[in-house]
C-alpha cells in the first residue's frame, strides 16, 4: 500500500519535472556547481526571501481564516445560558472544519512554493535535476524531500546504523518539542497581551495573536528548507570534486586507511543522527573511489573504531582522513557539537591542532557558493 510519504514524493517529482521542462535549454557545465558568482548569490537570495515571505504570507490568511471562523461562530455558545457538550461540539465542528481546510490549503501551498523555489535554486546553480529527460532522477528526489520537509531514509542499504550511538529517548523528546513549539508560542504570546491590555480588551484580541504567530513560525520554517534545498543543491557538487582530488593520492593509501576514509564518514552520519544526503552520497564516492565494500565487516559507523584506527596510520594518512571528517562536518551545512567533539578527538588522537574557526568559516563560505576545496 502507497503510504502518504511516497504520495508527497511522487506528487514533488511530478511537479518539479514539469517545472524544469519549462526550463527551456540545460545548464551549461561551465564551472563545478558549488562554485557560484556574486550574481549568482544575488539571485538565490531573491529566491528564499521571496519564497519564505509567501509562505509566511500564506500562514497569516491560513489563520486569519480560522480566527474569522472562531468570531462568527461564536453565537451558538450563547444560544442558552449554560451551553452542554452538543453546543460545544456543534462549536468546534465548525471552527475545526473551517480551520482543517484552511491548514489543507495552506500546506499545497507552501508545498507548491518550496518546490518552485527549489527548482529555481537548482537552476540558479546550473544543476541539471533531470539530466535524462525522465522523472527517474536522484539528484530531484534528494531536492523533493528537501521541500517537503521529509525526513531522510536511513542507509541501511550501506550497513550504517544511524542511532548506534543515540539515546532513543532523546530522539523522542526532540521530536515532542519541535511538535509543541506554535503551540507553546501562542500561549505565551496571550499571556503577555493579557497582561498588557487587561481583560476586556484582550478577550478580544486573544484569538487574532495566532495571525503574526503563525506568520512568524511559517517564514522561519521556510528560511529553514530554503537553506536545506541550498546545502543539497551545492554539496553533492563539492563532494564529488573533493573525492576526485583525494582519488589522485589513491596509491598511496593502505587499505586500512582507505577503510577509515569511509569510517570518517559513517561516524559523522552517528553523530549528526541524520543520514544526510550529502554525506551518504560522500559515503558512496569514496567506497566507489577507493573500491571498499561498505557492507564488508568493517565498523563504518562507530566513532571509536574510527579513532582506533586512526591511530594506525601514517602521518600522510592520518591527514587524508582528517580532511575527510572535516568535509563530512561542513558539507550538510551544520556544524553540531558532537561532530566537534569527534574532530577534537581525532587531532587529539594524531596530535594535531584543530582549528575551529578555520571550519566555521569554511562552512560558512560553502554556504555562500564560493571555492573552499584549496583551503581544505
């Protein structure tokens, strides 16, 4: 049975083959696609702000339209002085109705947004989503789900456990947390004009705080995926390019050291606790690059088989496969504490200084579409 997941995911596909026919010509391969002009970066600017105020736009009327629900159906609470449970379902039948479709209507569109701003994202970058003319593309699926704020598939196809070194119940209670937060914004946001404006006047003004609040959550959530849809427009492009460079110094390499390569990694993908897909498709280049089976018995994804065998390797090795854990830190475009903690173990381990700004102005810089392979 199709689940409502691979629905999203069709429907994306779909739409965004459809926008890149219109498209006219491919993109030119002039230069690496991570690699961006200034006028580039201008028009990509132009794309997330526009799209993110839609959608927070999109929010505010959302609301709106529940809010104007909530006001006219208000007189049935008053049809008798002490309303039972039919008046109060019959009230929040209505009200839920109305804002139910609103929320559905809300969401195609934000849907809607995300995907055209992302086919722009791609075409700004010269990325070619459908290279083969189909809708059977990767590079679009990855782009998809980036929209539709989907959440990655595990790569258990490349052995790696992605919760090896997670507590469960913290996943959980993030997961609770994200859920609660309009919910928690709202309440607050009434108390506060509550206690501003005094009783009376804030009864009725309550239920229009929802309108900015929304808002405000939309336009955040959409300067989120827009900053996703960027990171995986351009990392895929560095990650190939960086393993074409390391590939050249293949000879070289032990075959220990070509098997921590990939343990680079895999840990990294442990401690982010989200197989991006940035970092599986750098998984992929280097076991193809350097012919390692990923499925072989090897501990890819332990931190501490990484750091057992790094100390192991050469001087030469040791450093190849720092600039890999630093590539795989930068190139999901976040820079998380336990990835930290990791690089600062694995200099430790090898007795190098690790340089923490030099990362984060990297990333930073990757962010930006500028060239950063030289400097890594």
């Amino acid at each position: 049975m199709t689940s409502l997941l691979q629905l999203l995911e069709r429907f994306g596909i779909s739409y965004l083959h459809r926008l890149a026919g219109k498209e006219g010509e491919k993109p030119l391969d002039t230069q690496a696609i991570h690699i961006l002009t200034e006028e580039d970066r201008k028009q990509m600017r132009r794309v997330e702000r526009r799209a993110s105020w839609l959608i927070a736009f999109v929010g505010a009327v959302s609301a709106s339209i529940s809010v104007f629900a909530y006001y006219m159906a208000e007189p049935i609470l008053y049809r008798v002085a002490d309303p039972g449970w039919q008046i109060w379902l019959e009230f929040y039948a209505w009200v839920g109705g109305v804002t139910l479709l609103a929320t559905a209507l809300e969401i195609f569109y934000i849907h809607i947004t995300s995907i055209k701003a992302t086919q722009k994202l791609a075409a700004i970058a010269g990325l070619d989503l459908f290279p083969d003319g189909t809708p059977e593309s990767a590079t679009a699926y990855i782009l998809v789900r980036a929209a539709l704020e989907l959440p990655n598939p595990p790569a258990t196809d490349l052995g790696l456990d992605h919760h090896r070194e997670s507590s469960k119940w913290i996943i959980l209670f993030a997961t609770l947390i994200y859920k609660i937060k309009i919910f928690a914004t709202n309440v607050i946001a009434r108390l506060i004009l509550r206690r501003l404006l005094g009783r009376v006047v804030a009864r009725v003004w309550l239920e229009l705080i929802a309108i900015p609040v929304t808002a405000a959550w939309n336009y955040a959530a959409a300067r989120v995926v827009m900053r996703e849809a960027r990171v995986r427009t351009l990392g895929p492009s560095l990650a190939r390019e960086f393993v074409d460079r390391l590939k050249e110094e293949k000879e070289l390499l032990s075959p220990q050291a070509k098997e921590c390569l990939l343990q680079a990694v895999g840990a990294n993908i442990v401690r982010t606790v989200d197989p991006h897909p940035n970092l599986v498709l750098l998984f992929r280049l280097l076991a193809e690059a350097f012919e390692v089976d990923p499925m072989s018995e090897t501990e890819f994804d332990s931190s501490q088989a990484l750091l057992a065998n790094l100390a192991n390797l050469s001087g030469m090795e040791q450093s190849y496969v720092l600039k890999v854990l630093e590539t795989a830190t930068l190139i999901d475009g976040r820079m998380r504490r336990r990835e930290i903690s990791l690089l600062e173990a694995a200099s430790k381990k090898t007795q190098r200084s690790f340089d923490l700004d030099k990362l984060k102005d990297l990333r930073k810089q990757f962010m930006q579409g500028q060239a950063i392979l030289d400097r890594l």
